[in-house]
C-alpha cells in the first residue's frame, strides 16, 4: 500500500473521530506535501524513497519549529 492511500484512508478515519485534532492536523500536512510533491514536476508518481525522505524533511522541519519557538519562549 502506497503512503499516499494509507494517508487517505487515516485521513478519512480522524475526520470521522475528529477527538483526534492534531492526528487530523498532521494527516492533512503529509497530504499536501504529497500532493505538492507530485505535480511539482517529479513526473506524477513518488518512489518508495522519495516518500521516505519527504517524510523525514516534514519532521526536521518539524523539529526545528518547535526548537526555535522554546528558544523564544512561545511554547
């Protein structure tokens, strides 16, 4: 199963329970990036490893936001 179906069928799943707030949040970013990716010129289909290592920038991305609003005393 590719990460874009299992994205789709988690994303349809905590909009039916939406007491998962941030899972809904996180699911529809995944989903964009994916979508992005897709008709970013990378010719429509993401590889196995393309995936991967979207994924791995959304968290370091991730990461370094939450890093820099600690530092700033935000969160």
């Amino acid at each position: 199963m590719s990460l874009e179906i299992k994205i789709q069928a988690d994303l349809k799943t905590a909009m039916l329970c939406q007491k998962i707030e941030a899972s809904l949040r996180a699911l529809r970013a995944v989903k964009s990036a994916i979508l992005l990716a897709k008709t970013s010129g990378a010719g429509g289909e993401l590889s196995a490893d393309d995936e991967l290592k979207m994924l791995q920038k959304l968290v370091k991305q991730r990461k370094e936001s939450i890093e820099i609003y600690e530092k700033q005393g935000r969160g």
